[in-house]
C-alpha cells in the first residue's frame, strides 16, 4: 500500500473501492473543482525533490542527527520567564502515551469515553483544590491564553472597560494579552510594585474605579516575588466592583494560601510545571478556575466535565455539562472560540499531582523556595550583580541587576561556557539591565554553585578586558 | 459480543491517603538549612497554607487508576472515531518516536538559536511546507490550535482595516459553518452576519451579494463545507468579496479532503488556518493539545503574530521585526510537538503521498454513501442537499424520517452505534441539516471497518423499526448505561468538583 498505514491506498483494494463507488478514475470525485484551481503539480514538500516520502528508519536517522547536533548546556538551564525546567517523572511519560487516551477526541460521546471524562473531573477536582476555588474548565491552551481569556471573561461579567495590570506581570504575558484584546476598545493601565517589588496594594487602591474590569497580578511574579498582599488586592477589587485576576504557580501553592482563599475571584496557571516538560515551549495547559457563582462560571470559556449518575440511577458517570457557553452551540455568542484544548496535558498534571500528593507538594514547594533562597545569598556575595528584592519572600526566580556588562552578553558568554544562566528581562523594557534565573528541583546545590561561578568568571572576564 | 470494561474507580482524589507521599524530591537534603528561613517568613507575612487536600498514593496506584480509566476510554487506535470535521485519523507511531529521538523534550524555548540551529532548520522548512501547501506566502506557527488561528486571522482582518482607516465592522460567515468561525469573529468585535446555504449544499451567491457593502471585512469559509461538498463556486465568491475590498479567511480544518488537489490560496483566499491535529497526524489527545498555523499571502504577511522563523543564507532565527503585527497569541513559538510530529508526517508522506490522503479520504466517504445505498439505508439516513454531488472530506446524513417514523433520534443511532464498539460521528451539527449524523472516515480507515460500521448503522436501523423503546435504553455494553445530560447540568446537582456538595452523596455510590 501507498501509505503505509492506510489499507485503502492500496491499489487492489482501491480498485475494487472504486469499482462498489462506480468511477473509474479518483478525478471524478473531484469534478465538481473548477479546473482552473485545480494544482496541475505535485506539491513541493518533504526531502526529497521528486514528491516520495522517507522511510520510518530515514525519518529517525534525521531525529537522530537533530539530537546529536542540539548542543545542551551541560547543567540544566536558569533560565526561564515562562518556562522552567521541571522534572518529568517516569509514569507521565509512559502513562500519556496510552493509546485509549492520546488517541482519543472530545469526549462528546460519555459513555464509551468515561475514563477520559473522569480524568478530565479528577484534574477540575485536584487544581480546584490547589488554586482554592471549587470550579476549574478542563483546560486552555497554555498559561497566556488562559490568561487573555479570564480578562475578557472579567469584561463580560463586569461590562467594563479598563484592566489594570500589575508591573510584576511577565512581559511576554502583557503583550499576548493585548493581543486577545486587540479592537475591543479596552484600555490597560499598569500598577507598579512597591518597595518589597510586590505590587503595591496602595497604588491599586487609587487606581481600582468604577470602570475597571479586572486586576492582574502574577505570583511569583516576573521578578519572583511572592505576591503577599492578594488579600488587600481583592479588597481594593471588590469595593469597586472590580474582579481580581491571579495568575499563580501551581508549585507555589503546595507552601502559599491559594489566591481562591484569599478572595481572588479568577485563578490562572501555567501547567508546565506539572511534568509537561519543556519542548521548546510546549504544548503545555493552561489553568482556568473561578469561585462557586452563576455569575462567573456562565462566563467561564471552555469545557467543563460534571459527575452524575447514569439515567438508571446505578452508576456514578461523568459528562461535558454547561455546554451552552460554547461555540458549537452558542456560536457568536459563546464565550469564547476555544475547542480543542490541552485535554492530555491536564491529565498528565492531574497524574503528577496523584503521583507526588499534597504532602509531596508541599516539600517539593518548599525545597524550591529554599533554593531560591539560597542562589539569592549566594549572588549576594558576588560582585556585578545587584540581587533585587532581596529580603522579599521568593520562589523560583532570582531577579538581579547586571552592573558593568550588559544581559545579553553575560548571557551569551556563560552559554559558552555551558550554562544557560537566565533571562534578559530588560529586552522587553522591563527595568535597567535586569536579569531573572530561575532555580528548580532540577538544580543541585552545585549545580546552583557551578552557575554562581562561571557568572563570577564572565563578570570579572569584563574587568580584566 | 463487545464489552467495555468496566472498573469501579473512585475520583483520586478520594482516594485514601497515607501519612507521607512516596514522592523524592531531588538534592532535597542539600537546602534543608534554608527551609527554617523560608517557613519563617511565610508565617510571618501570614502566607503559609495550612491545607492542601490532595491524597498520598503509592506509583502503583497511581498507575493501575489511570490505565483502569484508559480502558473506559475510547480512542483511533481501538476503532474508528469519524467524527465529522474532527478528521480522526491514525498517526503514526513512529511521530511520537521522532519527537523523542530528536531530543526536544529538555530544550529550553530561551535557548540561544545558535545552539539549536537543527531544530530551528526542521521548523523553517515545515513553515516552507505549510506555505507550499496553502499557497500562501508565510506561515506563523504560534497559533496553538486551529480556533487561535481563526481567531489570529480575524484580529489581522480587523488591524488591516484599521490601518487603511476604514470601519468595518460585518463579518460573514455561512450557516453552515463551523461554531468556531462566528464565535472567533464576534471575538475580534466583528458583527456575525450568516450567509444561508442553497439547495446544492453550498454559499448561496444571491444571498452573499445581497449583503456585500463597505461594512464588509471579510467571510470565513471552509473548503470543503461542513456538508462535505466543494463550494463549486469559490472563485466567483471570492472576486465579490474582493470587489468591495472585503478579505476571504480559510479554516483549514477540512483540508484534508483537498489537499494537493487545490489550494486555498489558488482558490483566492488571503488567510487561511491549518489544523495540523487534523491534517497531518497529530494526536488529538482527548481533546487537545493540537497545533496550528496561520498562513497569509500579499500585504496581509504583515500582520501575522510574531516572532516569524526566518533565514539569512547562514541561519535561522526568530524575526520579532513588523510593526505591522497583531503581535503574540501564545507565549514562544507554538505547539512544537504536533509541529515536529507534522514534519515527520510530510516528510513521510512527501507530495505524491499527501495528495493520495486527500484521494483515498474522499473515496472512503463516497464509499460508505455508496454502501449506505446499497444496504437499503439511504431511505432512514439520508443525504440531503444534493444527493448526486460527490462528497469530499466528510458526509452528512440526516436521520429525520428515522425520527418521523419510529421516534428514534441521532443521539440514539450514536447510542446504538457506541453499544456496538463504535465510536459515534458527529450529531446535531451542521445546524442546517436536522437529525444530523456528520461523519469523517478519513484515509486511514480500512475498507472491512467501513463494511463493519454500515453493518452497525443498519442493525440501528433494524432495531429502530423493530423496538424503538429498547433502542432509547441503549448503550449497555459501555463502561457505563445512559448518562443522566439532565441531571448532570441541573443547578441543584452541578458536581464540578469534589467541592460541590454532590461529590459526597455521589461518593457513597461507590460503597456498594
């Protein structure tokens, strides 16, 4: 057969298909496309010029040479404005290759699909429980998109047009949000940070009116700092009307009240962290939760699997409930676009949560905070680099402002030496030569003391030139 | 007989918990001086979680859960799933093995290009592809999904006209259209205005003429439509279109039964989305991630998302340049998976292979029109709109004189055909066609499993007329009986999470 996995391509068992559809020529399927658009020739694509495709072994030769070629920093990398690298355990990525479930589609069909739809309730269930509030959707793209779609839900249930965004928001964030913003007339203003470079509850108070939608605000955030005043922000927030925004860690949580508790009224994560892996980038999974009110869960975008029983009242079963906020039924009224989601990786997160427990969370959290701590006393003592927020409470990130050199070729110069030491912060006009390093359970202490080191040596390279 | 196993499975996080997790955390003993710091601080600022209910499992449990759910679950690689439009087809195991063997599961997306050269290499030419394929001019691979690209394609129509300074504010879209479309547009702050279908199944001209003004941004249009039938008269739509300066989007998502046969950019659309989830192989993971692309011809490359791969003769990289832009839909640079894994499938497949996709995925569905006919079936399930016109990607049926009849809807055909081992087409969509059984064999589906599945849908039929109400009862050879859709969404029952006040009384079933 012609393609190797597709039986029909074969050209007996064409023919007698052919023969039961009465054509004696595939082109008479096609006889309702107008010649004139018809393509005349073989699509150019593939690797080899005469339109054959490769064999499985070639194709793997090439992955092969890719891999070999890749050059790795030799220690796991610092750097990280979105991503981080995070251990994947061992079952996730067996587990996720089950072919029932990665093969599968929606599960629009429950009963032959309620494993899926119980892994879909089981992650709603173990974020809902991490984030502190009781309803989170199956699922966004990624972080980001996660992110434009609570602010434009904030919008819908408020009918108001400002957002405001904390400056401790990554810039990477801000500009995916403008861009789901784009044309709808809404004006973002941001809220600087104070002192400790968390955002400054005193600021918001001024700036949370009668027209803001939303405040954003992102824990850590972009310069690692725990966000400790979430409580006094949902106030400010909810004396005007205004819904707040928390874009949260999942990691964090195992060590740090959940935003849900502290009066958040939309929760937001990146799921990466939950043994996604980094893939250059993704697919990850975007976190999406809201608080236990009509008001907010008919504006939730995405799908939402609900626990019942089966008409016979026997069994517990599980279904895709509250269907009508979705664009297969609402059309230009739904909530949003959003169909296929990030339904595997929620499920890979929901199994790294079952996998590690509440009590393994909370020590991974806490071992995190404590490397943070500890690159954070380490750079202290080295000259060139100024740790910002120095006494704030951290996680994973280490914001530090490069003296003498500039980000880009501290950057470039430790990469040469094998390490890739963390993110240029300031690229996109975020402070003065700011560089963030993130720290995870990946990283040794030697490892830790190995990036200390060859920073001293790019640095003090700079002196002696 | 086929029967779905069936575990008795509490929600996990049910489960009962053991005083510790088994869970190492790595070099955990190197900072345990810095902890007593950290816990301080927290409490100190009044920050430190008291709760978090989430079980202590052993691995094993943890693994015999979810391969227990695995086996209520139902996927391509235990039958076929045609859903209409969704384009389940096989993919290739050995996708998965190039992803691995490539070595991107540990590369950093900050990773400085020049070390990562390959990879950038292997994306570049995919976009090269992409193009090629679309007849477009460049291809943005950001987009995560195929609605992202719809909705990328609708903020570039929108800054398009933003820019040139003219207030359109209309969008048009079929009736038949995928829900994606108006809903991406009403996204963009663009105003739905739906284009009726005509008799032969296709854009009713008259109609689109008759609401063309200035207002007009743009249509969104699939080709092949939700019904399976070529819009026979594309070219004339899009010079109509064109004529009052109005843009014409392509959702990609039914290429498949086109591919390498005519291109959208032939075909005079300007912007045009790929489903690679859909077209090349892969996996829809139970509903995602899949991955995406949003291609553009002319002055409308200016406006993709950024970064756009580029090469300088000497290398590649991720060019942020074009004031133009609508700027980022995602974080990085996409869903590099499914980009990978859609590489090794062209790369598989080259270009003779991808038009034989397109060919054999049409044959199949003619196929099964053909076999429908031949088994006395046409009468209960029946096409509508032109019964003559070859179909592409996809058919649909409508099972309305079935209804009429004996009472018996879609869902319960879907119902039937679920208690058979089968997994249900697409029902009640497109909104045009009632009754409707929207289903998509795609290429990959082997002649003997289409002869099997016309053999289900004519039992359905047959037990229809025999004994509708038996037929109402079904599935029983599920995981699980009927589910209660009532009960599941009722105010008073809504069980989102063990947090409702249901979980618990659900929770005492599993005591029996």
């Amino acid at each position: 057969m012609e393609i190797p996995w597709a039986k029909n391509s074969d050209e007996a068992v064409k023919r007698r298909i052919m023969e039961e559809v009465g054509i004696a020529s595939i082109e008479e399927l096609f006889q309702d496309v107008p010649a004139e658009i018809r393509l005349k020739r073989t699509l150019r694509v593939g690797l080899s010029e005469d339109g054959e495709g490769v064999s499985e072994y070639e194709l793997l030769r090439l992955a092969k040479r890719v891999r070999e070629s890749i050059s790795n920093p030799r220690i796991p990398p610092f750097a990280g404005i979105e991503h981080c690298y995070h251990v994947v355990p061992s079952v996730i990525k067996e587990l996720i290759y089950r072919g029932e479930l990665y093969t599968a589609y929606t599960p629009y069909a429950f009963e032959i699909n309620q494993g899926l739809l119980q892994a879909l309730f089981e992650y709603q269930s173990l974020i809902a429980e991490l984030y502190g509030v009781e309803v989170v959707n199956a699922s966004m793209y990624d972080g980001s998109t996660a992110l434009a779609e609570a602010v434009r839900m904030a919008i819908r249930v408020t009918k108001r047009s400002k957002v405001l965004v904390s400056e401790g928001l990554s810039p990477l964030k801000l500009r995916v949000l403008e861009t789901w913003l784009y044309g709808l007339g809404i004006k973002i203003e941001r809220v600087g940070l104070d002192e400790r470079g968390a955002t400054s509850v005193e600021e918001a108070v001024k700036l949370v009116d009668r027209d803001t939608a939303a405040l954003v605000v992102e824990t850590p955030n972009v310069y690692g700092v725990i966000e400790h005043g979430v409580k006094a922000l949902a106030d400010a927030c909810h004396e005007k009307g205004a819904l707040l925004v928390v874009f949260a860690n999942p990691l964090l949580l195992g060590i740090v009240k959940p935003p849900g508790e502290l009066g958040a009224d939309i929760v937001v994560g990146e799921g990466q962290p939950l043994g996604l892996g980094l893939f250059y980038g993704g697919a990850t999974l975007g976190i999406l939760g809201t608080r236990r009110d009509l008001k907010l869960v008919r504006q939730l975008p995405g799908r939402l699997v609900g626990m019942t029983l089966t008409e016979d009242g026997v069994d517990v079963s599980y279904a895709l409930v509250l269907q009508t906020r979705e664009q297969h039924i609402r059309r230009e009224r739904a909530t949003s676009n959003i169909t296929t989601n990030s339904a595997l990786m929620a499920i890979a997160a929901a199994m790294y949560l079952s996998l590690i427990g509440g009590e393994g969370l909370k020590r991974l959290a806490l071992s995190i905070a404590s490397r943070t701590l500890y690159l954070k006393t380490r750079l202290s003592d080295l000259d060139g680099v100024e740790v910002l927020y120095r006494n704030s409470p951290s996680f994973l990130k280490v914001a530090t402002r490069v003296k003498g050199m500039s980000v880009e070729n501290v950057i470039r110069r430790a990469r040469e030496r094998g390490i890739l030491c963390g993110s240029n912060l300031s690229r996109y006009g975020y402070g003065d030569n700011v560089m963030v390093m993130c720290v995870t359970e990946a990283h040794s202490r030697s490892d830790i003391d190995e990036l200390v080191k060859v920073l001293g040596e790019v640095l003090s390279h700079v002196e002696a030139s | 007989m086929w029967r779905q196993a069936k575990w008795v499975e509490k929600p996990i996080i049910a489960y009962p918990s053991a005083s510790r997790s088994g869970f190492r955390v790595p070099f955990e003993n190197d900072f345990t001086e810095y902890e007593r710091q950290v816990v301080e601080m927290l409490k100190e600022l009044g920050m430190e979680r008291e709760e978090l209910g989430i079980p202590n499992i052993s691995e094993l449990e943890v693994v015999r859960h979810y391969v227990r759910l695995s086996h209520m679950s139902y996927g391509i690689d235990v039958g076929p799933t045609p859903l209409g439009s969704c384009t389940m087809k096989y993919n290739p195991k050995v996708c998965n093995e190039f992803l691995k063997e490539a070595g991107v599961e540990d590369v950093h997306p900050e990773e400085l290009e020049e070390y990562i050269q390959p990879l950038l290499e292997m994306l570049y030419r995919l976009e090269r592809w992409l193009a090629e394929i679309t007849g477009m001019d460049r291809c943005c691979l950001q987009v995560p999904a195929g609605a992202a690209g719809e909705l990328a394609g609708a903020l570039m129509i929108r800054k398009y006209f933003d820019d040139l300074g003219e207030a359109r504010d209309e969008m048009l879209v079929p009736d038949s259209a995928h829900g994606t479309n108006p809903a991406s547009a009403a996204m963009a702050g663009f105003k739905v205005v739906n284009i009726p279908t005509n008799d032969r199944g296709t854009v009713d001209l008259d109609a689109l003429k008759a609401v063309l003004s200035n207002r007009v941004a743009g249509m969104m249009l699939t080709n092949p439509n939700t019904l399976g039938l070529f819009e026979d008269e594309i070219l004339d739509i899009a010079k109509e279109l064109h004529s009052v300066g109005a843009l014409l989007y392509y959702d990609g998502a039914n290429l498949n039964g086109i591919m390498g046969i005519a291109r959208p950019g032939d075909m005079g659309f300007d912007i045009v989305h790929l489903n690679l989830h859909k077209t090349f192989a892969a996996p829809h993971g139970g509903g995602g991630p899949g991955g995406a692309a949003i291609c553009a011809k002319g002055k409308l490359v200016e406006y993709l998302p950024r970064p756009l791969l580029d090469f300088d003769g000497r290398r590649y990289f991720w060019n942020y340049s074009g004031s133009r832009s609508i700027g980022m839909m995602r974080v990085y640079y996409g869903n590099v998976p499914a980009l990978l894994r859609t590489f090794a499938y062209i790369a598989m497949l080259g270009g003779k292979g991808l038009r034989k996709v397109a060919e054999i995925a049409v044959l199949n569905t003619n196929y099964l029109v053909k076999k429908l006919e031949k088994v006395g079936l046409a009468d209960y399930l029946e096409l509508t709109h032109s019964k003559t016109k070859p179909r592409k990607h996809e058919v649909v049926l409508s099972a309305k004189k079935l209804k009429k009849a004996f009472g018996v809807t879609a869902d319960d055909v879907a119902k039937c055909l679920e208690d058979q081992g089968l997994h249900p087409p697409i029902t009640y969509f497109p909104l045009i066609v009632e009754e409707a059984l929207m289903i998509e064999l795609t290429e990959t589906e082997p002649i003997e499993y289409i002869d099997r599945y016309v053999e289900a849908l004519r039992r359905c039929i047959d037990l229809a007329k025999r004994d509708p109400t038996a037929m109402r009862k079904m599935p029983r050879n599920t995981s699980v009986g009927r589910v209660d859709v009532v009960r599941a969404n009722h105010p008073k029952h809504l069980v989102l999470s063990h947090k409702f006040e249901g979980f618990a009384e659900l929770l005492n079933k599993f005591r029996d």
